[in-house]
C-alpha cells in the first residue's frame, strides 16, 4: 500500500513485519559472517554481493532496511548507510574525484568538512575550490573541465546561510557535474534538495535524525546507478560501516522524526523572537525570522525553519563566553539535532580548522553563538538565557 503522507513513511516505511514472529521493531543482526548455503551460491554473492550477505562490511540486513528507508525518504532509487558524517563526504568526494579533479564548494560549511577538505582531501590531489555559493557567478567562474561536483550545506552551519539549490543545480547540470546537498539541519521532513535538482543528498544522522544524541552515523542518497555502485565500491574497500546497532537506533529515532521537528521548530522560532528583541544581542539568524536575509528563499526550499539558531551578543566574545558559562538548561556542547538543546562557540569549537581570514570572509564572527534548540519547554529556556545575558552585563 502507498502511503499518501510523509508521517505515515516515516513510522512504517517499507519494513515488513517478521511473519514468523510477528515483531513491529527490525530485528538487530549483530552478525559479522553469514553462512552460505554452498560453495557455488558464495561464489555467485562475491560476483554479486547486494543480492545476498556475505560479511557485515559488504552488506547487513538491518543496514539494508536503513538504507531503503532514507532513500524512500528522500524520494531517491539508493541509500547508503557510513560510520558518521564524515566517511558519508569522504565517500563522496573519493568516489566522484580523483587525483588532477577539482570540487567546487561552499565556503560555508560543516568545521570537520572544512578539516577534510583543506586537510585531507587536497593530498589526493584534488582541488577544493571554496566560492560564495550565493554568488552564481562565483560558481560558474569555478567550475572548469576538471570539475567533478558542487557540495553545498543549506542551510549552512553555522551562519544559517541559504543557498538556492535550484540556481547551483542549474549550473551543475549545465557543466555535467553532480551537486551534492548537506540536508542535515533540515532532514527530509523540511527540505527535499531532489526537488530543487541535487543529484546527491547526505546528511549527519547523528543529528536531527537519530534525535537523541546516542549514535553516530552518516546517510547517503542518490538516483544514479553508476554513482551508487561508486559508492558502494568505497565504503566497502574504506571500511566506514555503520554498526547494526546504531542503524537500528536511527531506523527507531526516524519514526518520531516528524513529531520532533515541529516541537524544535516551534521553539526554536519562540527562542528566535525572544533573542531578536532582547538587548543584549547584535543580530539574530534563523530561517524563521523575517529579517533574515534570504527569508523568501526559505519559504520556498524549506516547510519548516529548522531548530537550528545563530546569535551575536554585544559585547562579544568575552561575553558569549560568560553567556555560555552561565547557561543551566541550555548544554555547553558541541552537535546539534538532540533533543537537550546544545549551546556552542564555532570559532573556539566546531569551526576552530578555519583560519582567521576565513572566519571573517564567511561571516563567523568571535562573538557567533550557536544553539541548537532541543525540546525542553521554551519558557525554561528563555529564562535560562535571561539569567545568563544578565552575568554578562545585558
């Protein structure tokens, strides 16, 4: 039966109930090795490993429900499950791009995407090209015969940045490559990039999708055979599996997906206001915000603003560093998408890789704060941050 509303995927997918149980829950194959039923049935699995399992690196059967189930998501042919976020973009960027490529990126992104791409991934030999991607024509002057992808965060961590897929897909597409769209803050409740032309969706599930700050894990989707027999291909020579344990986490954290987004954008849009008119801070950018400045763009590439909130204090640094201090409901810490809402430094903390130089041109500034609004009660939260802009002098 076709399900006609997206909660309704979310909670039951294409999993099929265990008819010899009965089981509602996946059942956890925790299993290394499996057994085949004769030497000429393994041999077959070696020539054609996705028809069958062989060893948990080359495929898992509580991995494959995941992997189905992201890609019915996010309305794409394949899915691909990884070990973080990180192997997720590392399989990407060495599946599509080889020694002698360029990659065109966004110059606002994720601090460990910025490491692996200024650290890592030039070794290979390929050229990171770092371009304001809502600049169009910076795009389009980057892109050459050896560019390979566009990979674009939107919004963009931590400034909140949106950026208009339909624009960079257009150019990607003109040239022959493929663009590539970090969906983590928005997950596919908010924002479907497929719709907007990204040919490749990927996302921390460590965030929003798994929920609740227990698990590690990265997704990919994409609807190009080639693209996903490449990926396949790395993560099976690489090794950066996710664990069929945490894939049964994420596969229970997905089902509540939709409930939790509506309550972190609800109060992360309560939280927005509150800050927006509160003395003590500079500016406010989130996606819900009329002031913010691709608002409209939002509204049309976005069903939700997302729980996702970056602040200037007065006062600056040494201010947002008392703030921080202060905080009892809000966690000082690091990830976002949990349902405790985290409060972090990205200069100091998750954007330390980007140089001086690179903060200011892409707009994170010393006293940026970045919260993560969980679901506690909003009003416990706005107190919160009250009692700790007043230590600082607000």
């Amino acid at each position: 039966m076709e399900h006609k509303h997206f909660q309704t995927l979310l909670v039951h997918g294409e999993h099929v109930l265990d008819s010899a149980t009965g089981a509602i829950a996946p059942p956890i194959y925790p299993s290394s090795t499996f057994a085949f039923k004769s030497a000429d049935q393994g041999a077959e699995l070696f020539r054609s490993p996705l028809d069958g399992y062989i060893y948990t690196r080359m495929g898992n059967p509580t991995i494959d429900i995941l992997r189905n189930k992201i890609a019915l998501l996010e309305e794409q042919k394949h899915g691909l499950a990884f070990a973080s976020g990180m192997a997720a973009i590392h399989a990407i960027l060495v599946a599509l791009a080889g020694s002698g490529d360029s990659v065109v990126i966004s110059d606002t992104v994720y601090g460990g995407t910025a490491a692996l791409c200024n650290r890592t991934i030039p070794n290979m030999g390929i050229d990171m090209r770092w371009v304001d991607c809502n600049n169009p024509d910076e795009v389009e002057k980057a892109v050459d015969k050896t560019t390979k992808l566009i990979f674009v965060e939107t919004p963009a961590n931590p400034t909140m940045k949106i950026i208009d897929m339909k624009a960079i897909a257009d150019i990607a597409h003109k040239h022959g490559i493929y663009l590539v769209v970090d969906n983590t803050f928005q997950t596919p409740y908010l924002q479907k990039p497929k719709r907007f032309g990204a040919d490749i969706v990927m996302h921390s599930a460590t965030k929003y999708l798994g929920g609740h700050g227990d698990l590690v894990a990265g997704l990919v989707t994409c609807d190009d055979d080639d693209v996903f027999t490449e990926l396949y291909r790395v993560v099976c020579d690489i090794g950066g599996i996710i664990s069929p344990f945490n894939a049964w986490l994420l596969l229970r954290g997905i089902k509540t997906l939709h409930v939790r987004m509506d309550a972190h954008c609800k109060n992360a849009m309560k939280i927005a206001e509150f800050l927006e008119e509160h003395p003590a801070v500079e500016t406010v950018w989130y996606p819900g915000l009329k002031s913010h400045p691709q608002y409209e763009l939002g509204q049309k590439q976005m069903t939700g603003p997302g729980g996702v909130i970056a602040f200037e204090v007065k006062g600056g640094k040494e201010a947002g560093k008392i703030i921080m201090d202060s905080v009892h409901v809000c966690t000082l810490a690091v990830s976002l998408g949990d349902i405790d809402t985290l409060i972090q430094h990205p200069a100091s903390m998750t954007h330390s890789a980007y140089s001086k130089e690179d903060l200011e041109k892409t707009g994170i500034s010393p006293g940026l704060i970045r919260l993560s609004v969980g679901l506690e009660h909003p009003d416990d939260l706005i107190e919160d941050l009250k009692q700790a802009f007043k230590k600082a002098g607000g």
